[in-house]
C-alpha cells in the first residue's frame, strides 16, 4: 500500500498562496501560510463588524450573527480563485472545517443554537458552468465539524444576476432583488438557520437570500462567510469559463 510520503513524492502539492511544496501533513497551504491568515476574530466579538454591516438593512430582517474567517486581499486571494475559478471545492471544505474547529476550539457559543445550514444557492446556468456550488463545499466543511445538517431545497436561485465586482453598494442591492426564491419553506420553519457564502463585501446577496428565507414562519438567520473582502477587488463570476464539465447527477442534485 503506498503511503502518504511516498504519494506526496509521486505527486508533490504546494501551497496555493507562497507556492512552497506542502509536507504530507499540511492541505492546500503550508503551516506558515495558514497562521498569518488574517483572521477576523469576529465570533470573540459581541457585535462583529459583518454584522454591523447588516445593520445597514434596516430591522425588516434581523441577522442574530455573523463571522468571517479571513480578510480577503491580494496576498490570500488565490484561496478564493481556487474555490471559484480553478475547480478545487475541496480547499473550500477544508478551510470552512478549520475555521469551525478554530471557533469551537475558541469556546465561542457560535454553533450552539443553530439548526441548519443553508449555503448560497446558484443559478443552474452558472451551475452548468462551473459544474459545482463552491459554498455548498464551505457548508460541508462547518457541517462535517459542527455536525449541524446542510439543506440545499428549501431556496432556489432564479435570476442569474450580473457580476456585481464593479458595483456600488445601491447598484448592488437592485442587481439581487428577486433573485431567490423559497420553494420548501416547511423545511426552514421554526429554524435557526446558518447561511453560508464564500466571500462577502456589502452582503447585497446574503440579505436578498436571508430576506427570502425570512417568508419561512418563525426563523431565525445568522451568517458565515469564508472571506470578508474590503477594498480589494473580487474576481469577477462571469470571467469564469471551465471548459469540459461534465453535468453529474450529483451536479443537478445541487442546483
Ligand atoms: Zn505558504
């Protein structure tokens, strides 16, 4: 049987942010790589910044909490283009659990009281085109820590809004008006749930989903995010073209 030494010599890894070859113990980014994340501490905060900025929605739509791993910049994009761009979801799972085991690890009460997780659904045109949901793999990465289930039915996604990378914060707003749809809200009823997403800047899509999910009676929302971006740019969805995907049963399931 080969070992995971002699694996990591046939096929050597490297860490997606400074290139430097992986040991057979480190994922995705070297031990150096990982520490000098810049965390957003935002689960040790009473109010954290993303929820403040939700605040900005006004009270139609509370949001008990809600963190962030990572500040998203130039340096620890790659993490974001992989999960996106380079058909690597598995980087998306893999730092979603770290950031789950690093909250509990932090004796925060974050996970106490949530019922279920719902990643950020996508367009099934997008779908097609990228051939999997990457926040649907950071969902699996907090539920495989947290042990809280994932539900992908409840919500759809039925306008494929535009990029909205060079959009002001307005701009933004109308761009995801509309754009989800509760199908299943028997499965959301009485819940406290979880939304989950890759990245966030203004969180334009998050309150239209969360804004959703509120039809559902008696819910309760909070929100995770792998990355809170600030000034630095996010690639844009529609620069993404994937060639050869292949359209999976389990591929439509997810849509
Ligand atoms: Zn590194």
């Amino acid at each position: 049987m080969l070992t995971d030494d002699f694996l990591d010599f046939l096929f050597p890894r490297f860490c997606v942010i400074c290139g430097k070859r992986l040991s057979t113990q480190e994922k995705h980014l070297c031990l150096s790589c990982y520490t000098h994340l810049p965390r957003t501490n935002y689960h040790l905060a009473e109010h954290s910044e993303l929820e403040k900025n939700f605040w900005g929605w006004g009270k139609e739509m509370p949001i008990e909490k809600a963190v962030s791993f990572f500040m998203y910049n130039d340096a620890n994009k790659e993490i974001l283009i992989q999960l996106k761009y380079k058909r690597n979801p598995q980087i998306g799972t893999y730092m979603a659990s770290q950031f789950a085991k690093e909250i509990k690890n932090d004796n925060s009460t974050f996970f106490d009281d949530i019922d279920i997780i719902v990643p950020i659904p996508l367009h099934w045109m997008r779908m097609i085109k990228r051939s999997y949901n990457q926040s649907y793999y950071v969902a699996k990465g907090i539920s495989r820590e947290t042990r809280i289930p994932i539900c992908t039915k409840a919500v759809k996604r039925i306008l494929n809004n535009k990029s909205q990378t060079l959009m002001q914060r307005n701009e933004r707003q109308d761009n995801v008006k509309g754009i989800f749809r509760l199908v299943k809200p028997e499965l959301l009823a009485g819940k406290h749930i979880l939304i989950v997403d890759d990245v966030t800047t203004t969180g334009s899509t998050i309150m239209s989903c969360a804004k959703e999910i509120a039809k559902a009676q008696n819910t309760k929302v909070s929100i995770l995010t792998l990355a809170m971006a600030g000034q630095t740019l996010i690639p844009s969805d529609d620069s993404d073209i994937l060639p050869n995907v292949k359209i999976t049963k389990e591929v439509l399931s997810k849509l």
